[in-house]
C-alpha cells in the first residue's frame, strides 16, 4: 500500500534534521521527499489504483525517525519460550521504534550450528521486524570448542558471541578470532572475568557495602577488555564490546581506537540512566550484567557516546518471567526488559534533559549498529528503504506491564512515567505497529 506521510519533523542526522517535509512511500522504498506533496499532484504521475491504495498519514509535530537498528537483543527462543519468543520480542522491538534487531545465541539449543540458525530464520520471516541472528563463538557456548564458525557464515551469521558469558580461555578467543576475520565475522564479546565477578552479585562500591551484597569490581569487565584489544592486534580481527559499562573501558577503547586496533562498543540504555544507586531497595530487576555502576562511570558512558568513543547504544533487551525475577537480590535472573522502553527513556532521560541530542541518539541506535553490522546503509532518503519510526515527544505515558509487548516486564522502570512514545512503526514501507489512537497495535 502505497502511502503519504504528511508534515511529520524527520529527524535524519545524516541527510534532512529538524525539517518538516512529506514522504511517499511506494512498496518498500521512499520514492519522494518533499516540502510539500500533494495528492492532486500525484495524479499526473500515477494511475487510479496507486491513488485508491494511498493511505495519507498527518504527521504534524511528530518526529519521523529512521528505523532503530539494536545490536543486542535476547529472543529467547528457541527453548526459553516462557520468557520470550521470537514473535513477542519483535512485536516488542517494533512499539520501541526498532526496524532491526540481532539476536543472542544463548538459546536452548545454543545458536551454534547452521540448523538453529536457520530455526530462528524462519520464525523471524513470520515476525515484525528484522532479525539478524548472532551464532555462538563456542560450541554449547561452553568455552571450550569453537563452534561451527565457517558453516554458520554459510547460513548468513554477520557476527558470532558467546553474550552471556565471557570466553575466558584466551587461547580459544584467539582462534574464534583468526577464524572469524577469515569470514569477515564480527566477534561480540561479553566482557567479565569470571574469577573476579565470584559470586557478585552488583557493583563494587559504596552501595554494594552498605546493602551487603556481593560485589563485581569494573575490573572483571576491564581486564577482559584490555584482552580482546591485543587479540584484536594479534589476529586482525575486528572486535566489538558488548554492553561497555565502566569509565576505565571507557579509556581503553578510546586509546585502542587511536592506535588503529578495529574495536567497537556499545553500551545500553540502563547503564546510561542508572547507577548502583537504583538498588538500594533491592529490586531484583535492578540486577542485571553487567552491573549498574557508579556515577563516575555513567557520566563517562555519556561522555563516550558524546565523543563516538562508544559507537551504539544496544538493548541488552533481556527478558524474564517473573518468578525468574521473584524472591531475593541475589537469588535473581540477571537482565533488564528494554525494547520497548529504551527509546521513550532515553529521550525522557537524556534528550529531553539535554544529556544526549537527537543526533547523538541516533548515530548510535541507526548508522553505528548499521555499519558494524555492515547492514544495508539506512536513512530517510529517496530512495532507500522505508523503515521509519514516527515518535510522539509530547505523549505522555506511564510504563506500565500491560503495556509492554515483550513476555519480560522486567525493568526497573515499571511505574515511571514518561514523555515521548512511538506512535508508529514501518517495516519495509509496511505499517507494523500502530498507537496513533493508543491502541498500542501490532500488525501482521
Ligand atoms: O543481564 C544480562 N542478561 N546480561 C547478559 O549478559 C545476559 C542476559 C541474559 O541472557 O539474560
Ligand atoms: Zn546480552
């Protein structure tokens, strides 16, 4: 269905920002873009049944966004269906403005081999959005054999981790690597010495002291880090870092990006909004991995999305039920529920507080995730392929269970009103999700 979408403010850092312009889309493409378009102007360029399909959207104060692109998202299917399927977490991803998203490999059976792979393929052809599956860096992602690396690039895998966990042995990190650059495969690494984490539970600091749980220190994260970026050296092989959280990361991928070591990172939008702070009350779904961390080390996850040192902001969309997430801190499931919250919270948290701009924001939910997963270039341009997010800034809502899509309705959020919602979601030139009434739609 060919449609017009009218006065909406795109919001595009890379071609037109902060311009109020039509859009008309035509099967899956944007095919014009202008100040102002016109049905009767149509007419002399298309035929009846082009202008009898034509559905006209007003967009008036509405911002037209591109397609949210997340480079970490937990499916859970196949095997943890109870916490997720491929079909809620996509219809997820779609009420939070995502057009894409890569999926984890730590299922039941482990994204591993070619066959899983193509599993999640084809759920996910049936599903809202985009989904790029991540394979396993181990086999079983037990850390000892490489998995089938050449035959899940066969399958179409773009990148491969064990998130979840850290590949400890160092020697297997060094082969997944040599391998993976062989098939041009981004390697995603988990970062956490599972020494140093022990048993804890939260963030080394002042609040795991006076709320005596067991502490993570950042340099479990950090000394990992430093090993994938001389690996990274070593092999040649591209190397990105998942869920980056501490301020000395921070430092040391800045210092690896200037001595020309290909390494990428991203952090999430709960590391960019919390600290340790939020678990004092313990809240289980303030427990998550990695930790939330001090102030310190927020300001400088800000300050590295500020400077492009830190390339994406990534879901780490974890989901969980609720008995998971049920009696004590330390007794819970790690992860946080973010699909469909991370969008409206870091506009609410950051944009709007003037933390982050728009620009910032979506170099690093867009372009980055985009060209680290060397996906097709997107953007609101004639032309290219019309996975657009419309977001309302001035709706006001309140997260609620209810109202989330995901089976997870863990996050520490729940409760927490909010200005600005997506108000629409298309896929391929496709309405896939619509709340212009609130209705809060998802459509097959
Ligand atoms: O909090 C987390 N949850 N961190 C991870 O790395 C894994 C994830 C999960 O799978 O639940
Ligand atoms: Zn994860």
């Amino acid at each position: 269905m060919p449609k017009l979408l009218k006065k909406g403010i795109i919001l595009d850092p890379r071609a037109y920002f902060q311009e109020e312009k039509d859009i008309l889309i035509n099967e899956e493409k944007i095919i014009k873009i202008a100040d102002s378009i016109e049905v009767n102007e149509l007419r002399e360029k298309y035929d009846s049944s082009f202008l009898d399909k034509l559905e006209i959207f007003e967009l008036e104060k509405n911002f037209v966004l591109p397609g949210l692109i997340d480079l970490h998202t937990h499916l859970r299917e196949p095997g943890y269906e109870e916490k997720e399927t491929i079909r809620t977490g996509c219809e997820a991803a779609a009420a939070g403005g995502f057009t894409q998203i890569a999926c984890m490999a730590n299922t039941k059976p482990v994204a591993d081999n070619p066959a899983t792979i193509e599993f999640i393929k084809s759920q996910s052809r049936k599903a809202a959005v985009k989904v790029w599956p991540v394979g396993s860096i181990t086999k079983d992602m037990q850390g000892e054999n490489l998995a089938e690396i050449g035959f899940l690039s066969k399958a179409g895998v773009k990148a491969i981790s064990d998130d979840g966990k850290t590949v400890m042995d160092s020697d297997i990190m060094r082969r997944a690597m040599e391998y993976a650059a062989g098939f041009n495969m981004l390697v995603i690494d988990h970062c956490e010495d599972l020494n140093l984490v022990g048993e804890g539970v939260m963030n080394e600091g002042y609040y795991s002291t006076i709320l005596g749980l067991k502490p993570i220190p950042a340099a479990a994260e950090e000394v990992i880090i430093a090993r994938n970026i001389i690996l990274s050296e070593l092999t040649d092989c591209p190397i990105h870092i998942a869920h980056l959280s501490t301020a000395r990361g921070v430092e040391m991928v800045a210092e690896a990006k200037e001595k020309g070591i290909s390494i990428t990172a991203e952090t999430t939008p709960h590391h960019l909004i919390l600290t340790d702070k939020a678990v004092v009350g313990y809240d289980p779904n303030t427990r998550v991995n990695p930790p939330l961390r001090s102030s310190e080390d927020r300001e400088a996850l800000r300050q590295g999305i500020k400077e492009g040192i830190i390339d994406a902001v990534a879901t780490d969309h974890a989901p969980h039920t609720f008995e998971d997430k049920l009696g004590e801190f330390d007794q819970a499931a790690n992860g946080i529920s973010g699909l469909d919250t991370s969008l409206s919270l870091l506009y609410d948290r950051l944009v709007d507080e003037n933390i982050l701009n728009w620009s910032e924001l979506l170099e690093a939910m867009v372009y980055k995730p985009a060209e680290i997963l060397k996906l097709q270039e997107p953007g609101i341009r004639e032309g290219k392929t019309a996975d657009l997010a419309v977001f309302d800034p001035d709706k006001k809502w309140k997260i609620e269970s209810k109202a989330l899509k995901s089976k997870g309705k863990n996050t520490p959020f729940l409760g927490e009103k909010l200005k600005g919602k997506v108000k629409m979601t298309l896929v391929d030139g496709k309405l896939v999700y619509d709340n212009r009434g609130g209705q809060n739609e998802i459509i097959y």
